[in-house]
C-alpha cells in the first residue's frame, strides 16, 4: 500500500469511529429528560413515536464496540499502513497455511520421487494422485478425461508433437512449449494456399482435387518440408505435426487447412515445473503416458 493511499485508509476509519462516538452522544438523552418527549409522529390516532433515551447498558456495550476497534486497530492492520504490533498479515497466514500444506504433501510425494517412470505408470496410487493434479490444472485446456479439444491437443491417441518418450513428455510439461506455424498466404496467394491445402489433405487419405494436390506438391516441397519434412511426416524436434496421420489439431477440412496455411497457427504450452514441481509434473507425466497406453491398447483391440 503506498503512503497516499495509507494516509487515506487511515482517515476514514479515524473519521467513522470519531463520528459513531459523536453521532451517539449528539443524540443521547439523560434519563431525567422529559419521559414523554416525542417525535411528534402519530399514527392510528393513538400510536404515538416516543424519543426516550438509550438504556445504558446499549450505550455500555456500543463503547465496548469502541474500545474493541481501537485495540483491534493497535494489534492489527486495519489503521492506513500501519501494520499492527503482532506482525500479523493475511498473506503471512496464507503462507504459513500454505507452507504447512506443503509439508503434508512432501511426505506424500516423496514415496514416487525415486521411483521409474515405468513403474508409476502402473501404480493404481501414482495414477489417482497423477489424475487429480491433472485435473486440476491440465484440464482447462485438454479437457478432464485429456482428450483436448480443437486447438488443443488429444494426449491419449499416441501421437505427440514433441515426442512421447519419458524425458521429453517431462521437457514439455516442465518447460512448457511454444509452437508457431507461420503464414504463407502473401507468400502463396489464395490458388497456392488451395493447392498446398489440398496436397496435405491427400497426405492422410482425405479427399482431395488430385490436380490441385499434384500441383500443391512442389510447392510443399518447396516451402514446407523445411519443418514438416518431404513425405510429411513432421519432425519433434520442434514441434511440427505429423501430416499424414489424419489426425488434426486445427480441424480436418479443407478450410480448416487452408485456414492453418494462410493465417498461420500458434499455440502456446505453459511451463508448468515452476508452478507445481516436479514431483507433481511427474505424477501427471504417469497418468497422461498411461492414458496413451490405454487407447492404443483399446485401438488395437478393435
């Protein structure tokens, strides 16, 4: 709080107990005032507002009132910036709260610190813990059963722009990442846009013009195999996606497509280490792997 707005704390609350004190004994009455002095209000003809003065166990209990702000005041902070003589702050008590949580928690973590990540995949206590920290700060985005949505990615198809394996689902999760797809409709123009859009769509079995793909091709060649590779396959080392797969993070139709390749696309995922921990980060790492397992166990099943 700075000094202005301290100063302006500080007069207000002087103001209403200052004016609470002189409002009550503006207004007080003796007791050996006129017992039927009244207001001069009547109503029904015979109801009649009598101005009789506060008993004085009210006026007691009022300054009670009183003396509590100004005690409350001398050991709390509550007075502009004055912070109280018992040190006390609603941030201090979030912290310790905080802080003793925290405590609680490490013990609870520290059982899967040392442990593989092979066999937190299938630990049935891992995977509780893991889906519950998932839930709470992953599901924004990829949805509480991590399937995402469109713009976000599914994390139990099996396929991964960064990788799959332990260490780099930890990097992404830990450092976060940052994907950017750049636009290349002045660089195209709208036919080259169609063309490269229809060639993609054919990657993956969609249906497409085939003129206007084997045209797109050298194009493709050209300008976006430097990220994505010559037959489409997309490179993890910086994130870019698979082609060929038919599966889409910005949709699977063609003006989804052309949309992707004109505009551009950018998705940002957030660095969650310093936000949670790593024995947290690792907990979710085993209950998003074990998700992939699941659905390609339930795909090949099918």
């Amino acid at each position: 709080m700075t000094s202005g707005w301290g100063i302006y704390v500080a007069l207000l609350v002087l103001i209403n107990v200052v004016g609470a004190l002189w409002l009550l004994f503006a207004t007080a009455k003796k007791p050996e005032q006129a017992e039927e002095d009244t207001t001069g209000h009547v109503w029904d003809e015979d109801l009649t507002e009598y101005n009789k003065p506060l008993p004085r166990w009210w006026l007691g209990l009022f300054l009670l009132t009183v003396v509590f702000t100004v005690g409350y005041l001398v050991f709390y902070p509550g007075f502009g910036a004055v912070a109280g003589t018992l040190g006390w702050t609603s941030s201090g008590e979030v912290k310790a709260d905080l802080d003793e949580n925290n405590r609680k928690l490490e013990a609870v973590f520290a059982r899967f610190r040392d442990r593989s990540m092979e066999e937190l995949v299938h630990d049935p206590q891992a995977q509780s813990f893991g889906r519950n920290v998932f839930v709470n700060n992953c599901a924004a985005c990829h949805g509480s059963d991590a399937r995402g949505a469109k713009g976000y990615p599914n994390l139990t198809d099996n396929d991964w722009l960064y990788g799959n394996t332990a260490d780099q689902v930890l990097t992404t999760i830990m450092n976060g990442r940052g994907g950017v797809m750049p636009p290349l409709g002045a660089a195209l123009g709208e036919q080259g846009v169609n063309e490269v859009a229809n060639y993609v769509l054919s990657l993956s079995g969609g249906k497409a013009d085939p003129a206007l793909a084997d045209a797109g091709k050298a194009r493709f060649v050209t300008i976006c195999a430097a990220c994505h590779g010559p037959d489409g396959k997309g490179n993890v080392a910086i994130g870019a996606p698979n082609l060929t797969d038919n599966i889409w993070l910005y949709g699977s139709g063609l003006d989804d497509i052309k949309a992707s390749i004109r505009d551009g696309r950018s998705g940002k995922m957030p660095a969650w280490g310093p936000i949670i921990g790593k024995d947290r980060v690792r907990l979710v790492e085993a209950w998003v792997l074990a998700q992939g397992s699941s659905a390609e166990t339930t795909a090949d099943r099918q």
